[in-house]
C-alpha cells in the first residue's frame, strides 16, 4: 500500500506568474498553503508537499487535451464549478503545445483521439465499475495539471481540485486577484469500485430537483452510485406505460397521507442522464415480493396475502406479498423490469427481497429465482437485500448486507458479491442521538464517530475483501420529507462514508478525518446543506441551524 503524505517540504511558498511572455513575481504569504491543509475528503493515496503554489488568477486557461465532447464537458464543468466558488470566469481551449503559464491542464494519461474518448463515455454507462477512476495531479509554480487514462477519473480529479481551492483569495497583487493552491503532487484512486448512497422515494417522495441536488452534493466526495428505491407499500414512484394504475393509483399517497408523486420516464430519463453527466450510475430497485402494497392496491390480482388492501400511509413492515403462484404476477414483474432497464444503461437492477414476513418460505424461493432469471434475461445483473441469498441465487447476483451476518457468509459459499450496508454503521437514517427531530433508532444511534469508525475490509465476518463490492449507505425516508431533513441526515456522516469506500485503510483516522470534516463546514455553508452540527467536531462555520443537540 502506499503510505501517505510524503513531505518533500512545506516552509515557505511562493511562485511565478507567466504573463504575456513577462516574468511577474507574486509571493504568496499563506503558510496555510499545504495540500495537508485543504482539508480534503476522501484524502488521496498519497501526497507530496511542495514549495511551489499555483497562482489561479482571471488570466487563467483551462485547456484541454483534445475537443471531444467528453473532453469539452469536463472543460465547462470546472470553469463553472471555478466560476461559482471564485468568480473568476475561465476560458477553455484545445491547444496542445501550451504547457505552462498558469493555466489548468486536463490530459489523458495515455495517446487518444477524440472518437475514442467519446467511446470511453459509452463504456463508463454501460459498465462504470470496471473503468479506472485513478488520477494523477501535479501542481506547480506556473502549471496544474491533471492527468488520468479516464473521464471518469478526471472528474474525480476535479472534486479534489475543487477542494484545493482556497475559500478566499489568497492576496491581490498586481492588479489581479489571486487564489493560490498549494503545490505539491497527488496520486489517488479508489479502494472500491462501487460506492454508493441510497435514496427511499418511495416512503416520502423527493422531487426530480431534489434528487438533482443530491447528486451534486454526492458527486463532490466522488460518490459513483445512486440506488433509488422506487416501490414500497406507501408508494410506486416511477411511470410503467404497460401498467399505469400504478402511479395514477399508487402513486398519489405516502407517508402521512400527504399526496405522493412519481416521475414520469422522461423524468427519470432526465434523472438517468443528469447523474452521469456526474459520472454517477443510477440502480433502480423494485421492491418484492414483500414492500408491495400499492402496487397491489392498483392491481389486485398482485396480492398474494387473501386479504383486501388499501392504500397505505403507515411506517410498518412486512405485511404486504404478491403471490408466487400466479404466472400474471411474472408476466407483470417482466413487464416493469423490461421498461426499467431500457431506462437505466447501468449493470444493476435491485429486486429488493427484504422484509417478505408473511411469504411462505417456499414461495419467496420460488419468487426470488424467476425473478432474477428475469432480470438476467433482461441483460442486468440482479442486486438484492441479503435476504435473496436464501433463495438459489448465485454467483451471478449482487447480495446487499444490511442486517444478517448469516446470510452474508451464505452468500460468500455461494461465491456472490457483496454490498455493504450494515445498518449499526452505514443507515443514514438512523438517529445522531435521543435528541434527533429526524431519524429512527431500531439500529442504535449512529454518531458521526461511529459512522466513520469501522473498517469494511473487515466489517462483515468471514467476507473476504476481494468479494466486497464496496459501500453504500441508505437512507430511509419514513420521517423525512424535503431536502433540508435528508441534508441534516445525511450530512455530515455522507463525506465519512465517501472516504471509506474511496481512501485506503492506512490513510484513515479518526483524528485527522474530525479535522477536515470541519473544513467542509464551508462547502456545507457555500451550498446551504442544511447539516447537523456534531458536537464531536470543531466546526469552522457555524450551522445554519443548531435544534436541540444533547450529547452526540
């Protein structure tokens, strides 16, 4: 593994300015000018100081390795994420024999042309987990340059350079104001391919600007997963043009009674491909044959527990089945699964499989393998709550452990993948303390220590690490409703979970993590992410709001 913050030097800093062909002097006075300092989640691989600050000044370029569209995208998207934390307004421009004058560089880590960095966009869709995300970013006095074989990996190259700049300029001098970034080189890469979140649309549903929103704050701590949990027994939140009672009926209620709503396929289109232009994946879940109350509402011949149904308001689980026994329900489960994954370019299709109380055991096997043959015939790898793995699933399926060690060492014999998402640890929706106006506690209360302070490559027992898929981290919407109560629950344990699905173990500590999680109270504050403000950290900007805290 390699070992972090290789120190070259860190004592004084300065750099030369490039301007029209004449040597400027500028010395930044800044000590505080180390990457150490940036405060960045998930800290990188390794870092190496340097004397030499990058001066980012309104004369700055940000030029690109080739006019590919991809390439073109990455370009307006740091000119735009510089321009709202700086106000300075960059320009972009393909010009290869430039290599200094402080200007941002993004290159290609290997010979390319634009046709085929257009394809590795393609392929990053259909199959992100297997293109690698690695960066190399060096910067100097009179260049920064970021280097990756990927687009991919350039994104998460510029969440880091986000992170490098300052949060106010540094000095002005020479007419110009400048923004200085500390100098020194950086090599990063993931510790997992997957590392996700969960969103529950379904309990209460969130606006297709609201899931937009999170996805930007998602894609800040290179987050590469969405999981949207589309189905429950309060409410069916995504159009099926075979089937349409099932938002025009279960889709006008959850949670509380309030009126509900679904997103339309342009919608979720649109949801599909904002997140990859954050090069983010969306896994789409349908929840069965348990959590199925207001598709059967909708449908009664779904229902396969012989009692009459109605729409559902409540917070309880475990009551509601389709029946296993009828070749209609799987007619129909074809149906919706066919209209999903034409949606969704990603490799998962979540079939849920939790919490099926009152399915006879016989019938959830029975449900569960017809089900992921579906699935698999619909050219998706089935994914699953860690209850499938009962079933005769196979290597072939993704298992998702939330609760039972059991079925996770079941699903290591049967040679499956697995998720981790281990409710004592990683449930964003579990409550910081006794004093959380949001949030439940079934788990335990989950502090933003204990959510960072656990080590997945040995969390589940008897799961070796080279069958972990990676992290994600749910979050159940029973008593939450809008985005500034899934900002206070998921923030700031989110950035925590980021880190230990991106950074390696030997990079990660309490202490130092404590430290520069007070640092993104500023993007926390910059945003207006309605956080919870820990008292186990050292905030240094103040929580918009501060409820009741008691002890953390």
């Amino acid at each position: 593994m390699i070992k972090s913050y290789l120190r070259v030097s860190s004592l004084l800093l300065c750099f030369l300015l490039m301007e029209s062909c004449q040597e400027q002097s500028i010395q930044l006075k800044a000590p505080s000018l180390e990457i150490s300092n940036a405060g960045l989640i998930p800290i990188p691989s390794q870092i190496m100081e340097s004397d030499a600050a990058f001066a980012l000044t309104e004369k700055s370029e940000i030029v690109l390795a080739d006019g590919s569209e991809v390439m073109e995208r990455l370009g307006r998207f740091t000119a735009e994420k510089i321009f709202q934390k700086t106000g300075l307004l960059l320009k972009t421009s393909v010009e290869k024999t430039k290599t200094v004058g402080n200007h941002i560089f993004l290159n290609w880590s290997q010979d390319t042309d634009e046709l085929a960095a257009n394809k590795e966009l393609e392929a990053y869709l259909a199959d992100p987990y297997s293109v690698s995300e690695a960066y190399e970013m060096e910067i100097k006095s009179n260049a920064l340059h970021m280097t990756s074989a990927s687009a991919a990996g350039l994104f998460r190259a510029l969440q880091t350079l986000r992170q490098l700049i300052p949060e106010a300029a540094t000095q002005h001098q020479n007419k110009q104001t400048v923004w200085g970034i500390a100098g020194g080189y950086i090599s990063d890469a993931p510790a997992y391919a997957y590392r996700g979140v969960m969103l529950d649309v379904a309990r209460h549903f969130f606006s297709p600007s609201e899931v937009k929103r999170y996805i930007d704050q998602l894609a800040y701590y290179k987050i590469n997963t969405l999981h949207l949990h589309l189905t429950d027994d309060q409410g069916w939140r995504l159009e099926i043009k075979a089937w349409p009672k099932l938002t025009d009926v279960g889709g006008q209620t959850e949670v509380g009674g309030n009126g509900g709503g679904f997103y339309t396929q342009d919608q979720y289109r649109d949801l599909v491909a904002y997140a990859a232009a954050h090069f983010m994946t969306i896994v789409p879940e349908v929840d069965m044959p348990g959590h199925t109350n207001a598709a059967s509402v909708a449908y009664p011949f779904l229902n396969g527990n012989g009692k009459e149904l109605n729409l559902y308001t409540g917070t309880a689980v475990g009551f509601s089945t389709w029946d296993a026994n009828k070749e209609s329900v799987y007619d129909f489960v074809t149906d919706v699964v066919g209209e999903i994954t034409a949606l969704s370019p990603g490799p998962y299709f979540h079939l849920g499989g939790d919490e099926s109380h009152v399915t006879a055991k016989a019938d959830y096997i029975k449900f569960v393998d017809r089900v992921t043959e579906i699935v698999r015939q619909a050219g998706k790898t089935p994914m699953g709550w860690d209850e499938i793995v009962t079933a005769h699933t196979d290597s072939s399926a993704v298992a998702q452990f939330w609760a039972s060690e059991e079925n996770a060492a079941l699903a290591v014999e049967k040679g499956m993948k697995v998720l981790l998402s281990p409710a004592k640890k990683a449930y964003l929706d579990m409550q910081y303390n006794e004093n959380s106006p949001y949030g439940l506690h079934w788990a335990g209360y989950v502090p933003v220590d204990t959510a960072y302070v656990w080590t997945p490559e040995t969390y589940a027992k008897g799961v070796p690490e080279e069958l972990i898929l990676g992290i994600e981290a749910p979050l159940w919407s029973e008593t939450i409703s809008n985005s500034d109560e899934l900002e206070y629950l998921a923030f700031p344990r989110l950035p925590g979970y980021a880190e230990l699905a991106w950074s390696i173990p030997e990079n990660r500590s309490w202490e130092g993590y404590k430290i520069r999680l007070a640092r993104q109270s500023h993007f926390f504050d910059r945003q207006g992410i309605q956080y919870y403000p820990s008292p186990l950290i050292d905030w240094e900007i103040p929580s918009p709001k501060e409820p009741n805290l008691g002890k953390d």
